[in-house]
C-alpha cells in the first residue's frame, strides 16, 4: 500500500490551480442516468472515487469515455437497476444511483451503504423521501428495496438537510411529473451545481422565496453538457495547509465565496488574506495563531470536511481552541495521531479542545479517512523532519495529484509503496 514520505519544515509558496469539485462531479456523473442521450462533463477531477464512479456507470450500462479531466457518458444497451455489494462498499455515495433508478425503472435494488468510518451515516431521510414519492422500500439481505407502482410528486421536508439526500430525491423528483416540494434541503455549493446541470439536462427546478426547491417534473430528460465547479474542500484544504507552514501562496480558479467562513476564521487567527473572485492569495504571516473556535454546520457554516485540516492549524495556535464536530458523530479519529506528533488536544463526544505547541515532531502515522489524511499530510509538512503517512489510499479519493500539486509548491513530498520502492 503506499504512502507518503514527507520531509517537513518549509514552507508552501507559489501558486497552486484548484480542480473540479469531487463531491459536485460524483452526483452529476449519477445524473447521467435520467438520460439515454450523450453527456459531457469537463473539470472532472482524476480521483478514486470519480473511477470508482465510472465504473458504476459502466455495470449499469453506459459507456464512457475519460481524456484530460472530460467525461463522455453514452447510451449502451439497456440500463441494470441494481448494484452489487462489491461496488457501494467502496463508496457511499454509490447508494446516490438509487434515485435517478427509481424514477426511471419504478424499481431499484441497492445495496445498503452501511457504516463508515467517520460515523453511522445511515439513509433513512432518502428512503424517507422516496416514500413520500410513492416508492416502497423494504430492506432484505443488506439491500434496499425500492418499488412502485406509479411515482407521484410530493411536498417533503428533510428532517435534516442532508446533502446526498438532497440530490438523490432532487434526480427522482425531475423524472415525475408535476411539483414537488423539498423543504429543509442542503444549500452547498455541489448542490447548486447538480442542480445547473439538471436544469441543463431540461429539469427545471428552482429555489422559491421560502428557500424551498421547487421541481417541475418533465417526462423525459436530454443529454446535457457541463464543467464542475471548483473543489472548495480542496480549496479551503491548500489556503489551510499555506498557513499552517506559514507559507506565501496564491489558490487559483476556485470560488473564495464558497469558503466565506473558513476564511473569516482565517483572518481572525492573524492571516492576512488576498481574495478576487477566483483566487485566494494567503500572504506568509510570522506572528502567532489565535485560538479561534469553530463549529461544524451545514453550508454556509464551517464545513465539516475542513474541521480536521482545521485542527492541524489550531495545533500551533498559541492557547486553547475549542472545535465542535456537530455534522458527523465519529470525526476525530486524526486527533490521536496528531497527539503522536506532539499535539495536544483532549478530545471529549463532539467537542475538541486544542492546546498550540510550539511546533509539531515528525512521526510515523496512519490515515483513517480522506480529509483527517490531509490534516495528517498537512502536519508533516509543518513538522520539522522525515514524517510517514500510511493507508493514504483514503487521501486519493478526493485529492487530485496532492503530491504533484505541493511539490510544486516547495514541499519535499514523496509518495512511496515499501512492497515495490526503494526506501
Ligand atoms: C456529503 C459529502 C461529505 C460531507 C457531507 C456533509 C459527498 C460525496 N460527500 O456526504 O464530504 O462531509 O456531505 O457536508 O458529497 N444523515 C442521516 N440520514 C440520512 C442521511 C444523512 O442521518 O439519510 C446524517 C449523516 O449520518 C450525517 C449528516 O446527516 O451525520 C450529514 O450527512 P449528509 O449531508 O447526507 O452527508 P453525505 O451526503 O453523505
């Protein structure tokens, strides 16, 4: 398995290009599916869970073609609608196929996604909501069972808004015909997205004054053709990672706006911060890092995907910083491993407290789950020395060329597999 060799200590400068959302592409390639016409998708960024979603796409019965970041999906044969284990055990949002199934199949088997490791993450507001449109949905033998006779629209208020579930009644709904009402639904960025290419594809849905998505369902959907939206995760993730090293960096072509938060909290830890409409200029600052608290909430609030890069910067802080996890019950599994490379931080339920230390040691560590190996990453580049991070296959899912991208960047970052590489 690789890793990654990391020799600390200096600091990020330069300019680093940000690429296309992996949590907006993975819904968009779903959407796909409401089609039997061509569609093409440009800023797909090259990640595992992008290949892991393609490959979905391919047993369902489309075929594809992926050159340079572009995604061609096209008709081949008749659609499959159902799923094996092998496939959504790989990636929970896998379990997103079963909207755009339902509306078009009146009947979907799916494996269910099960736990993972930052929580339970369980699927009952979809299953909730697809009752609403009038499926029937049974679990036997690990699968969900989605029938009906007939689809109906429905006026549904999520019991949380929930961005897969979100998107997943979003892609059955357009295939209904007359008005469904969702309420309480996510308001993130990739959500806005799958929306402007559902709208693309001839859905016409729309936020009403009440901030409710109204969807007027059509008949049939056409071929459509989009470009992602930047990655604000990996965004927040490089403007993080210049502070924490201390560094002097410009992230390009992304969307500060999508980040407001991060980059308030930002400014109220003493960085000084440069920010167009498509670039962040993170200016290398020398004084000390104010403790600032923050709490994870639903867009626009703090993203819970940033909490654990976050972390990794209020580990230098100069007092205690206090970090409520409040989206995901089990999302501090980074923390021990940054204890064990010279962190302190007491960790208790949903809450974290963070004590700053002078500086952080290198260490031998391991990756739990995609954005906790980014802080780990993250760490070891602040980290004087030669820092190890293992099982960083959670780290491909979602950073497209990490390694390229912050050497580029001056860090001295290797990756490394001890069963093939010369140490
Ligand atoms: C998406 C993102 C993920 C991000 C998360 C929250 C993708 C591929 N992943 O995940 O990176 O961290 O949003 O911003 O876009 N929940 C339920 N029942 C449900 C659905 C969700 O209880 O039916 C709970 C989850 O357990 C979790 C919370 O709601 O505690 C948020 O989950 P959700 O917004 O659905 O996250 P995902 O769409 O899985």
């Amino acid at each position: 398995m690789d890793r990654f060799l990391i020799n600390g200590g200096k600091k990020l400068n330069g300019t680093v290009h940000i690429s296309g959302s992996k949590n907006a592409a993975l819904p968009i390639l779903v959407a796909t599916l409401l089609t039997d016409e061509k569609c093409v998708l440009r800023r797909v960024p090259n990640l595992r869970d992008v290949r892991t979603t393609l490959k979905i796409l391919e047993y369902l019965g489309k075929k594809i073609t992926y050159q340079n970041n572009t995604v061609t999906v096209e008709a081949n044969g008749t659609l499959k609608n159902n799923l094996p284990y092998e496939l959504v055990k790989q990636m929970r949002a896998s379990f997103w196929v079963a909207g755009p199934l339902l509306t078009r199949f009146k009947q979907a088997d799916i494996p269910l996604p099960g736990g993972c490791a930052i929580g339970v993450r369980p699927v009952d507001i979809h299953l909730k909501g697809f009752e609403k449109l009038g499926a029937v949905c049974d679990v036997k033998a690990g699968n969900v069972l989605l029938r009906a006779q007939r689809l109906q629209p429905a006026q549904i208020i999520l019991r949380f808004p929930s961005v897969g579930a979100t998107q997943n009644l979003l892609m059955c709904a357009c295939l209904i015909p007359g008005e469904t009402i969702l309420e309480n639904t996510a308001k993130e960025p990739e959500v806005d997205d799958v929306i402007a290419f559902l709208n693309k594809m001839g859905a016409d849905i729309h936020t009403d004054d009440k901030g409710r998505l109204i969807v007027h369902g059509q008949t049939v959907l056409h071929g459509a053709e989009h470009t992602v939206v930047a990655d604000r995760i990996e965004t927040g993730s490089f403007v993080l990672a210049a502070a924490a090293t201390r560094g002097d960096v410009t992230v390009a072509d992304c969307v500060p706006e999508h980040n407001a938060i991060l980059l308030s909290d930002l400014r109220e830890a003493g960085f000084t911060l440069d920010v167009t409409d498509t670039s962040v200029h993170v200016h290398a600052y020398n004084g000390e890092i104010k403790p600032v608290r923050v709490r994870t909430a639903p867009y626009p609030g703090f993203a819970t995907d940033l909490q654990a890069p976050w972390m990794t910067l209020m580990t230098l802080c100069t007092g205690t910083a206090e970090i409520d996890e409040d989206i995901f019950e089990n999302r501090f599994m980074h923390a021990p491993e940054l204890v064990r490379m010279g962190a302190n931080i007491y960790t208790e339920k949903s809450v974290a407290r963070v004590t700053g230390v002078q500086k952080l040691s290198a260490a031998h560590v391991q990756a739990s789950d995609l954005r906790g190996g980014f802080a780990l990453v993250m760490a070891g580049l602040c980290a004087d020395g030669k820092t190890e991070v293992e099982r960083i296959y959670h780290i491909d899912r979602g950073y497209e060329n990490l390694e390229q991208k912050l050497t580029a960047l001056g860090a001295n970052i290797r990756r490394y597999n001890p069963d093939k590489d010369e140490f």
